[in-house]
C-alpha cells in the first residue's frame, strides 16, 4: 500500500501547483465599461480652450496723438487781477508833453490843442492880469496878429498829487513880429493846474506873466 499511497502523493503534489500557477496566472476578465456603469465616469464634451484675453480698447488719454490736459490753473488772487499802478513818470511826460503842444499851436494860431485839453471849466489869468474863460483864451489866439518864427517852452517841471491832480511850471519863448513889424522878442513864466478827469488830463487853471 506504501506504493499507490506514494504514488498518489506524488501526483497530488505535482496538481496542486499546477492548479495554483493556472489561479495565478490567469488574467481577469475586464468588464466593458459603459454609460450605465456607475463607478464609470464618461463625457463627451471637450473641455473648452481658454479665450484670448480681450485687448482693453484704446482711451482717448492712451492715443498717442492725444495732448495731456493741462492742469488746471490757479484762480488768479487778488495781486494779479489788481491793475498795475502807472509808471512813474507817465504822467508827468502826457502832461510836459501837452503843454509842448500847446506852446507849439500859437506859432500858427492853432486853437485844436486848447480846445482839446482845456477843461470847460477853465479859469486863467494873462500876463496883462485879465481873468479869461475857455471861450476867451480861444479868441485872443484867433484874434492874435503876431508873426510868429519860433514859439517854444523851457524847462518845464511837473508835479502829480494822488494821481489825479498834477501842476506844471515853466517858460514859454515867443520871437516874431509884430503888428507894426517890429521884432520882438518875450519870455514868459506861467503855471499850470491839471485834474484828472476820465482818463484824460485837462487844465483847470492858468496864470503867466511877462519876464521879459
């Protein structure tokens, strides 16, 4: 009995590591995956590419044709809008100036400068001490028959009080003729009250005397 006993051994040992390599090495079945399948997750859609990123559309400030604004200015104070105050010396040189004019006109028997800058209210003494309005200075230089060959002033000064009231003194020169034909030959030294009126300067008084 030792014979089959061994026998069957020895067949029992050569099955079961036969049976075991087949249990080992047999592949398992994969089932098919589908749709129904629950552990299975299927789609058909595509994941979407990313989108350009968009371009920011130009602003007038990133034109490069566009001009910065400038900034805004500062209210203007007081010191700037205030009018500058006149020149020193502008008035005294409108006023040395107008009274050059005027002993400029008696040459030719000009009456336009004294009409001009005379004010209406004038009031003046003559060298022969006559108090005369505006209308009668007018007519003394019309009713003038002197031949004048040179009308012309000194030195005149000019002082201006407040901006609106000046006075000039001075002397005229006077050579010509006269009536009869005799030469002649006069200095006169006068003065002069002039008003501010309306941005125009006018005189308001006069007085001359004969030096010579």
């Amino acid at each position: 009995m030792k014979i089959p006993v061994l026998a069957l051994t020895a067949v029992f040992a050569a099955a079961v590591p036969l049976a075991f390599g087949q249990e080992v090495t047999a592949p398992a079945a994969t089932p098919n995956a589908t749709a129904s399948d629950p552990s299975v997750s299927v789609t058909s859609e595509k994941t979407p590419a990313p989108s350009p990123k968009a371009k920011p559309s130009p602003t007038k400030s990133s034109s490069p044709s566009a001009k910065a604004s400038p900034s805004a200015s500062p209210a203007p104070t007081s010191a700037t809008t205030t009018a500058m105050p006149e020149k020193k010396g502008t008035a005294e040189a409108t006023i040395r100036d107008i009274e050059d004019k005027w002993e400029g006109s008696v040459k030719n028997h000009d009456t336009s400068v004294p009409q001009a800058f005379l004010a209406d209210d004038f009031r003046g003494v003559s060298s022969k001490g006559k108090v005369m309005k505006k209308s009668d200075l007018l007519s003394e230089i019309k009713k003038d028959t002197d031949v004048y060959s040179s009308t012309k002033n000194g030195k005149t000064e000019v002082r201006v009080f407040a901006g609106q009231f000046a006075v000039a003194t001075g002397t005229s020169t006077e050579e010509g003729k006269d009536k009869a034909g005799q030469p002649f030959k006069r200095t006169f030294r006068w003065t002069d009250a002039w008003v501010l009126r309306k941005d125009k300067w006018e005189c308001v008084a006069s007085q001359s005397m004969l030096v010579k």
